[in-house]
C-alpha cells in the first residue's frame, strides 16, 4: 500500500486545523478539565456539522463516504491538537458493529442520529474483579416477555454518565460455557433502574462505575443474534484497536519540542537522543496505524493488524513519556497551569495518561497472545502450575 497522502487529504489536514483553531476554545478546554469528560457536547456537535462524525459512513448511512485515510487524519489532527474526542471515537465504534450485525431498524434508527452528532454511545463490557477478561461476565439479561430484564455492575464505562446509550455484554444463558451464552444490548440511560457513579483516574479523566437495577429493555435493544454477543464484541474491538495512540506520541513530541526551545540545558545531546527515538516512535505508530486503518475492509476487520498498532503505540507513549519526562527534572512534576511547568504540563499529563494506555481495548498481553496465535500461528499458552 502507498503511504503518502494525496493533496485532497493534505487539504482536509489544513481544514481540520482551522476547524481547531476555531473550536477548540479555552471555554472548551476548561469544560472538558473540570469534569474529566473528555468529551463536550458543544464540540462535537459542531464535528458533526462538519460531517466528521461517521465521515466514512455511506451517504445513506448518514455519513460522507470519505475513503479512511481521510477520516484517520480527521481523527489524527484533533487528537494531536488534544480535542476532547472520546465521544466521537467510542460512539463510532459501537455504530461499526451496527452497521455490521444491526438489524435495518437499528441501522436506519441510530447511524444517522449519530452522524448529526445527536446520539453519544458507551461500552459497557468490563466488570469489577473480571480485570481484562471480558467473558467473565456476570451482568444478567433475562428474558421477560417480548423484553429483558438487566441486573449487574460494569466498571470503567468511560461516558457512561454523557452517553445516550451503553453497548453492553449480558449473559443471558448462564449455563452455557463461559464465552457462549452473552448477548449485547444497547441500554438507554434514561432506563429506569440506570445509574452511573464517577471514577477518578490518575490522568484526571472520569471513568463509571454503572448500575443496572431491574432496567427493562424492549428486543429491539439487543444487538445480533441471542448468544453471539462474544463474537459481535469482538468485531467492535477490531475497532477500538489501532493508531489512535500515534497522535499522543505526536502531542509528547511537539511538546518536548516546544520545551527544548525555551530551556537552556547542559546536555544537549542526550536530550536530542530521547526526543529522536520519540520521534521515530511516533512514526512507527502512525505507520502501524494507517496499515491497521487499511486493513479494516477486510472480513476480519484488520483485527490483528490493530492489536500490533495497538500494542506497539501505547508501549512507545509509555516508554518515551516517562524518558522525556525524565529529561525535565523538577520542571516536569508541575502540572498544567503551575508557573513553571515544563511545557505547560503537557508532558508530565501525557506520562499520567500513559499509564492505563496499555490496558484500554485490552492490555498488552492479551494482545500479544492475540498476535501470536492469529498472525504467527503459535498455540494457546498454557498456565504453569503454581510452585
């Protein structure tokens, strides 16, 4: 494949840059600092006027039909820029794995809303005690009539208190093996029986802990066949997984950069040391990222080749962030808005944020095990017995 960007997509990164500059506001900016959403509605509600939320969607869909370079440079420029973007990507997930396995009432009901930038979605699949292993799950969808009925606790819902709805896994066949027996469901938050409780993280961003309470949803909430939730989450992941984290790297660059032109230090070159190896780092992870991007026509939507992107972007922006943060001294510590931070504090929240990059979408080794066994053909490892 060609890597190089045409002038139409050199052209769109000049729009979207002035798209920033115009609405990436200091009101924004404090909005999104105050309540740790990385999201505002304002925000994207103008991306979407834009017609770059589900920009890739066909036009029926709602969407523009832009090919996905062009969309992975929407994306790449707001988040280097640090717009508030977790709405949009979240969302867009989860109206992938509509588009793919929804129903044409679910489809024609929810892609458009999202493109206008009217429906906000979540991911509802993590559980307390269940760590990365997302089959473990105890959240129960009972049948009740034409309906369900959900009862159970999912942690880390990032949005959960924003969203309109939560793409969520249920085991609706408690005595089918561990990865049968689950079904997703779209679960409005206005639910009777819905509530979200924040969780604080070390970056300053709001996660949820969500409850489910006797919240009763029609048939039409649930998301493919009854059974099939493991494989649907999965086409979702294929999603969630690829060089989103290429732009962070970028953010950490330009703002070591930006620091090394405004400080006197005596070690120049083992500075420009740590600040190449960031930079070929970002390089890699936009390239892994494009490739993964590509790959996602595919009939397994470029599952492994976002798992490797995924993998090496969020270990590169731990590794360079802590090098570089390193390279500031005391500076470094100070956060955003202290006199003296090292560039602002852009570095040391960009080391913060790193810390639970490798467990978002999976953590690094589940990953790499994911590699190993779909690109390189190894078997499944087996557990050493205890000593």
């Amino acid at each position: 494949m060609d890597f190089a960007a045409d002038r139409e997509t050199e052209s769109l990164r000049a729009e979207v840059r002035a798209f920033v500059r115009e609405h990436l506001t200091s009101d924004v900016r404090e909005r999104v600092a105050s309540t740790g959403d990385y999201h505002d509605r304002e925000f994207h509600t103008a991306l979407a006027e834009r017609g770059w939320v589900g920009a890739h969607w066909t036009v029926e869909e709602g969407g523009r039909g832009l090919d996905r370079a062009k969309t992975d440079v929407v994306y790449e420029e707001l988040a280097s820029a640090g717009a508030p973007t977790e709405g949009l990507a979240i969302t867009q997930i989860v109206g992938e794995a509509v588009r793919r396995v929804g129903t044409a009432e679910q489809r024609e009901r929810l892609l458009a809303p999202i493109c206008r930038g009217e429906l906000v979605l979540a991911l509802g699949y993590t559980e307390p005690g269940s760590g990365s292993d997302l089959a473990s799950v105890r959240t129960r969808a009972a049948r009740d009539g034409a309906g369900w009925v959900v009862d159970g606790q999912k942690i880390f819902t990032t949005l959960g208190n924003v969203a309109d709805y939560v793409f969520l896994l249920a085991r609706t066949d408690p005595d089918a093996p561990k990865h049968a027996g689950l079904t997703t469901f779209l679960v409005p938050t206005a639910s009777a029986g819905f509530s979200a409780a924040p969780i604080l993280t070390l970056s300053g961003q709001r996660t949820n802990v969500t409850y489910y309470s006797g919240v009763r949803v029609g048939d039409d909430a649930r998301v493919g066949e009854v059974g099939q939730g493991w494989e649907i989450v999965n086409v979702a992941l294929a999603f969630e997984r690829g060089g989103e984290f290429a732009a962070q790297l970028r953010r950490l660059v330009d703002a070591a950069v930006a620091w090394g032109h405004d400080e006197e230090r005596g070690d120049e070159t083992r500075f420009r040391g740590r600040l190449g190896r960031a930079v070929a780092s970002a390089e890699v992870s936009r390239l892994l990222g494009v490739r993964a991007s590509w790959s996602r026509g595919s009939a397994e939507a470029g599952a492994v080749e976002g798992a490797m992107a995924k993998v090496y972007g969020t270990e590169a922006l731990l590794r360079e962030s802590r090098s570089l943060l390193d390279a500031t001294g005391v500076q470094g510590v100070r956060n955003r808005g202290t006199a003296g931070a090292a560039a602002g504090g852009e570095l040391q929240h960009l080391y913060r944020e790193s810390q639970i990059a490798t467990i978002y979408g999976g953590t690094s080794e589940v990953l790499l095990t994911l590699i190993a066994q779909q690109r390189l053909g190894l078997p499944r490892g087996r557990r050493r017995p205890p000593p």
